[in-house]
C-alpha cells in the first residue's frame, strides 16, 4: 500500500540557539554502545517505532543491519532507567563539522516523561563533543506529534518540508 507523509527537515546551525532541557525527574543513565550490536539497534527501532510506522529499516536483512551499526561515524546511546531500557538515540559524524541526528526515541513506558528532551539535549551535547558546528535531523507526519514540537522548542529550525510516498509493508 502507497502511503504519503510529510518529512520535516530540522538544523541547529548555531549552537547558541539551543534550549537544553532539565534532566527528568526519573533517574537515568546514559551509556554509549561501544561493541556494534545490530540486533539491539534492531530493537529500538522496531520497539519504539511500532507505534509510529517507523518503516525505512523494515526491510534491511542482519547485513544491511550489521553494515549500519559497525559504520565508524555512527554512535549509538542508550538511556536506562532502574535497568531497564528507557530510550535511545543514534548519532551520524558526516563530515568534520555536521552530524546528523538519525534517530532518537523513547520506549513506550516511558513516554512523556521528559526523557525525548533530555535525549535530545544529550545528542547534542555529544554532536558537539565530536566537533559538529551544523546539526541536523528529520521527523515525519507519521511520527510522534510530539517529536517536530520538541525539535522546535529546543531550538531547532524548519529549513526543508517535503511531501513523499512510500511503500508500506504489509502486516501479514
């Protein structure tokens, strides 16, 4: 089935423009995946994309997976909370100064509890660590609503908007 959506595309140009958020009132540590373990990643995606028709990866084979997470310039951190996994984000150095956001997600549990905006602000903190200047992501209409808000509230500007259409796997 052929399913349209609006991809939104997001920049931090100037780093003085960002609004950190507050840490979330639950205590969460953050760890970065230094071992490329593609079935974890595999995980997040699927696990907190479900609910938000996350489809780009559906059809990558363990190949397709392993060559993503083992990428060199791809970072991969994990937020836990009480041991258990609350959310995720990935990061993509792309060149000497831009880093890509590529993705970044909560687990169903733990939504809405301010942990999207401390994952966010950790991202760009660590964008920064590994000497972006420029900071980019994107969002779609079939994301949480909340992601282009947050984006936009932490100080992140529209610079490109485009309507695209897409396979949509079958459930069956």
């Amino acid at each position: 089935m052929q399913v349209s959506q609006t991809v939104y595309y997001l920049e931090l140009p100037n780093y003085d423009q960002f609004i950190p958020a507050q840490k979330p009132h639950l205590m969460i540590n953050l760890r970065q995946v230094k071992i490329a373990c593609p079935p974890f990643n595999r995980f997040f995606y699927e696990t907190i994309g479900a609910a938000w028709h996350w489809i780009d990866r559906k059809s990558w084979t363990p190949s397709d997976w392993q060559a993503y997470v083992a990428h060199p310039t791809l970072e991969t951190w994990v937020a836990y909370h009480q041991g258990a996994p609350a959310g995720y984000f990935e990061i993509e150095k792309q060149n000497t100064h831009q880093v890509e956001i590529v993705q970044l997600g909560v687990m169903p549990q733990f939504e809405r509890q301010g942990i999207g905006s401390y994952l966010l602000t950790k991202a760009v903190q660590r964008a920064r660590k590994v000497g972006a200047k420029y900071i980019w992501l994107h969002t779609c209409s079939h994301d949480d609503p909340a992601a282009l808000k947050m984006y936009l509230k932490h100080g992140f500007t529209l610079f490109k908007q485009e309507i695209v259409t897409k396979e949509f796997p079958d459930e069956n």
